[in-house]
C-alpha cells in the first residue's frame, strides 16, 4: 500500500511543524515540559496510523522510538531519557486548544500541499462546501457539536473547517468559512440549503468565483421557473452510469442545460446563467427503479464550461460526503464519545490531516494504508514532512 504513494520528497510533503508553531499555547508557562507543537506531531502521527480516540494516541506515543520522538520535537530529559506525553497531557491540551487556529493551520497546509491538479479538464478547481454532525459529543447539558467544512472535490482535501452551533446555522457561517481563501476563478458547489442570494451574491461579487447552486422548495421562485423551463425540447447533452456490484446497484445519471438572457427575465436567482436539470434513476437489486430530477443553477456562462464538467461538478459534490464516510467507518468518528471542551473539533480536524495527505499522494484504500503504517509508528513522519533525524533539535 505504501510503495504505491510513491516517494515523499519534500516537492510534495511539505513541513507540519511551522504551521502548528503558529497555534496558541493554551496553558501556562509554570510546570508545562512539552511544547504544543510537539504534543500536536505526536497526535498528527497517530491520526495517520489510524489513532480513533485519546487512549489509541496515547498509546501509539507510548510505542514510538526514542529517535522518533526526538524527531516530532520531544524534550531529553537530563538523564538523558524522553518520555512520551501522558493520556491526561493529550486529552487536556486537544481539550482547551484553539479549535480556529488549529483549523487555520490544518487548512493552509493541505492547501500548499495539494499541488496535483484539483480542478475538471479545464483546470478550474472544484470546491465543496458541507456540513457534519459529531453524533457522539452530545450529553444531556450539550447539544452535539456541528462543523462546516470546504473541500476540493479531486482527493478530497480539507480547506477550511469551522464550527457552528446547530445545523440551522451553518449559512451564517457559509462567509466566513470562506472568507480566507484564495477562490478567484474556483467553482464552488453547495446543497439547497447553502443557496442563499446574500452569499451567492457575495462569492461571486467579492471572492470572484463562481457557483452551482442546487435549488429545492427554499427558493420558490427559482424553483419554479426552472422546473417551468422546456427540457422537454433539450436534447439530453450528457449522460454517465455506474454499478456496483459489491453493493448491487446500477444508476444513470444525464444532464440538460438551458441558458436563459436578462433581457428576456434570466433566472430568478443572483448571476445565474445557465440552468441545469440533472435526471437520476437508480436500481437496486430486488427493488423498483427509483428517478429523482435535481435543479441547479450556475454562474457560469455557455462558453465557459461544457455539461460533462457540469455533470461532474455536481456528482462531484459527494466527494465531502465519501470523505464524512471515511471518518466515520474508518477512524469511528460517528461513535467516538470525545465530548469536552474543543477535543471533539480538535479530534475531526486531526482526521482532516490525516486523510489529506494519503489521498494527495494517491492512497485509494484509507484503512489500509493506515493499517499498513501503524504497524511501525515511525512510517507517519514522511506523510507530515518530518525527516527522522536527530539532532539539536528537540533536546
């Protein structure tokens, strides 16, 4: 699994460490031995050795090498031992850590590592944005944390990531999500739920990208004009299907796109140009057929895209969805009970590092390749541009 990544050279793994230096200490000068950054690296190497919880990176600390943890910056001690951070020193630090910073410094360096081509054939880059429910940080006297993410469609690589209150308000959160990233000329997809005219209107005008919009019942009036629209005279411009006979279902997918001019009323929906009818029927083994017809609108105009980039643009939008699955089945996110302070945003954001990384380089199977690390813990270093060298470093 690994020698299919190919080699980590510094061109495409480059450093954590200088990202992380620039998270806040939480905790008092007096009694503190180990540096943030170095309690962090040891976490970040435990999330790509498949670490699901505190106690299983607590555990893989306790497994690691002298050399190794002189490499994530470790402190000697005088008699010339270094001993690995406790559960109790993980669980406080991932607890009272500034979930923004962290976030911050998680998304700008799997942005600078995404340097393979992240966008359709065009080269425009293609970014999600979605949300997800921490299921299991909920208690009796706390509802379960809500996180909002942005993430690029090609091997789904996490932006940004922010944490808002309850699902009703993750559109207040949709600017400022976005807000520190560079999306001139980038495509952003979104659900109905994120097709707002005040933040369509703003990432067009503002952060000069552009936009498919998927709109349902929270847009009447542009739900009806594009479901009024003659599809019916559209031949169908392109089509896709898929099975999988692992989990024995066929689907088909064809697209139609109609371009309506502002002299003649345009789309009732902020710099919209082309509308788009997506039609999917679907069959699973021993059930009828079922058919679903999406509407969708977006910024840009006929001459600048074609309906197979459309068309994958907007099945591309699942990428955010595969990547929740992963965190889920993969590291448990859906049953972890992390629940105090910021560890449970904390704990996503190290799943977010680890998965970007293996996917950049090509991994096709996440358990595996996780697997195939933890067996010996000093296999993560490479994936975080951490060269195994001791030195001055660290003592």
């Amino acid at each position: 699994m690994l020698v299919k990544l190919g080699p980590l050279d510094a061109d495409r793994v480059a450093d954590l460490r200088p990202y992380l230096d620039l998270v806040p200490d939480p905790r008092g000068r007096r009694g503190r031995w180990y540096s943030l950054t170095a309690i962090l690296l040891v976490c970040a190497c435990a999330a790509v050795s498949g670490a699901r919880s505190v106690d299983e990176i607590a555990e893989w600390a306790q497994r690691a090498s002298d050399a190794l943890l002189a490499a994530v910056g470790v402190r000697r001690h005088l008699l010339r031992w270094r001993r690995a951070p406790s559960r109790a020193t993980i669980g406080r630090v991932l607890g009272t850590v500034d979930g923004d910073a962290l976030d911050r410094a998680v998304g700008a360096c799997l942005a600078g590592r995404h340097v393979v081509a992240a966008g359709t054939a065009s080269g425009r880059r293609v970014i999600a944005v979605d949300g997800k429910a921490l299921k299991g940080s909920a208690r009796l006297t706390a509802t379960r944390r809500h996180l909002l993410s942005a993430v690029t469609h090609h091997r789904a690589v996490t932006l940004a990531q922010a944490e808002v209150g309850a699902k009703t308000n993750e559109t207040a959160y949709f600017r400022p999500l976005l807000e520190p990233l560079d999306l001139a000329g980038a495509l952003v997809t979104f659900d109905a739920l994120h097709s707002v005219r005040a933040n369509v209107t703003w990432l067009v005008e503002t952060k000069k990208a552009h936009y498919v919009a998927v709109i349902k019942a929270n847009q009447p009036s542009a739900h009806r004009q594009l479901a009024a629209l003659p599809w019916r005279d559209i031949a169908v411009q392109h089509t896709s299907s898929s099975s999988s006979t692992g989990h024995g279902r066929r689907e088909s997918r064809s697209i139609k796109t109609c371009g309506i001019a502002d002299e003649l009323g345009g789309i009732a929906f902020p710099h919209g140009r082309l509308a788009i009818r997506v039609h999917r029927r679907r069959k699973q083994t021993g059930r009828r057929e079922s058919r679903e017809t999406v509407y969708a609108v977006t910024s840009l105009d006929a001459h600048e895209t074609r309906p197979v980039e459309l068309a994958a643009a907007v099945r591309g939008h699942w990428t955010i969805e595969a990547l929740h699955h992963v965190r889920d089945v993969t590291f448990a996110e859906g049953a972890s009970t992390v629940h105090n302070g910021t560890a449970p945003r904390a704990m996503a954001t190290l799943r977010n590092l680890a998965v970007g990384p293996l996917k950049t380089l090509g991994a096709d199977n996440i358990a595996k390749t996780t697997r195939a690390i933890r067996d010996q813990p000093e296999r993560a270093l490479p994936f975080l541009g951490i060269t195994n060298k001791t030195g001055t470093a660290g003592t």
